[in-house]
C-alpha cells in the first residue's frame, strides 16, 4: 500500500530514501543505546511499567531500540519499510523480529503488543497523517501498555528533494504532540527535551511516552 495522496506523501520515495543510505545509517546510528545517556534513562523510566508482551520498534533502522529492548529481557519486533535497514538490523540485532512493514498499515493484531517505541520514524509523515499513525499505534498496544515518541522540536513542514524522491520532514512543539496523543486515547506521562548532538538534525529532541488507558472491568 503506497498511501499516496493529496498531501504529496509519497512510502516509496521514504523507502528508496532510507534504503541508499542504510550502510552508512548503521554505521552512524547502530551502535546508539549501548551506553547509558539520557536517552537510555529516559526509556528506562518510560518502559518501567509494561504489561507482559513484546515491544514493537516502529521504523527499526539498523534496531538500535531493538537491541536496547532486549538487553532489557523484552522481545522487541523491528518494522521498516526500507530493506537495506532490515538487513542491517539483521545483521546488528539478530534476535529481533523484523518485518517490512508500513506504520500506517501495521500488519499486527489489536492490543498484541506491550508497547511501542517510535524513535525518528513519525517526522517523514506530512502532519495531517500523524494523528492517524499515532491512533493505529494505539490500535496494537494492550491496555496500559505504553508509546514513546521520540522525534524532532519545532512547528512545521517542509519538503526535502533528496536522491530517492521527495519527503517530508514534520516537527512538533512538545504540547502539540502530547495533545495529538491524548487525542487518540493514549495518556502523556513523561516528557525530556535534549539539544542535538554532534551528527544530528539541527534541532532539540523531543521524548515523550503516553500509555493507552486501561479497560474498566465489568461487574
């Protein structure tokens, strides 16, 4: 499914994209969550409370998260649509699961997973595809499982003419993006901002998890 539209959002240009740079992506970024930093903690303190399940990496990449999960004793199942990303993550996380997927059509049953981490895979949907994509995320997550969204701060979007096509890059204020999630039906719980480190895109990092609220039991 190529969910072309209106919008210019084109899956196949994010997937020629992402799949020319998939060696040096790895290289860069495969190695990322092996050693604590803020980001480690921040996961840490976010994932704490999960029910049973494994935890979906949404747009994998080399499954640096994946790696992260299970070090931490959780099965992790790594999606992307790009095959150079799987094959890398293949190679650096040979215990994950990994499908190639689109995170606008997730190819896993309602309420299957723990929970979710998004880390810089939500930013090439154009902003009106974003709701959307958080709610089918909800969709998969068990009651009082949790999503992490990590991405990029600002307010807008832009169109960037790379190699493998046009894509867009979307960013979101903190309070933006935490009302997009309570909007789905899923509860902000922790927020960190973190300036870019060298190598990184020129603008703060946004971390931010929200857990889908628990069914009340009948009597």
């Amino acid at each position: 499914m190529d969910h072309a539209g209106g919008d210019g959002y084109d899956m196949q240009a994010v997937r020629r994209v992402y799949d020319g740079m998939a060696d040096d992506y790895a290289i860069r970024f495969g190695a990322e969550l092996r050693e604590p930093d803020s980001d480690t903690e921040f996961l840490d303190a976010a994932l704490a409370d999960l029910p049973d399940g494994p935890v979906l990496d949404v747009g994998c990449g080399p499954a640096q998260v994946s790696g992260f999960l299970i070090r931490r004793g959780r099965t992790a199942i790594g999606i992307d649509l790009a095959p150079g990303m799987l094959a890398a993550a293949a190679r650096l996380v040979p215990q994950a699961k990994l499908l190639a997927a689109d995170l606008l059509a997730l190819p896993l049953r309602p309420a299957s997973c723990a929970g979710a981490v998004a880390s810089y895979s939500l930013h090439h949907l154009p902003r009106g595809r974003l709701g959307a994509a958080l709610a089918g995320l909800r969709t998969v997550i068990k009651p009082g499982g949790v999503l992490v969204v990590i991405t990029h701060a600002g307010g807008g979007e832009e169109w960037l003419d790379l190699a493998g096509g046009r894509v867009a890059l979307s960013t979101y204020s903190p309070g933006e993006l935490a009302g997009l999630l309570r909007q789905c039906g899923l509860v902000p719980e922790l927020m960190r901002t973190r300036p870019p480190r060298p190598g990184e895109y020129e603008a703060d990092k946004i971390r931010i998890s929200a857990r889908r609220k628990r069914e009340r039991e009948r009597i």
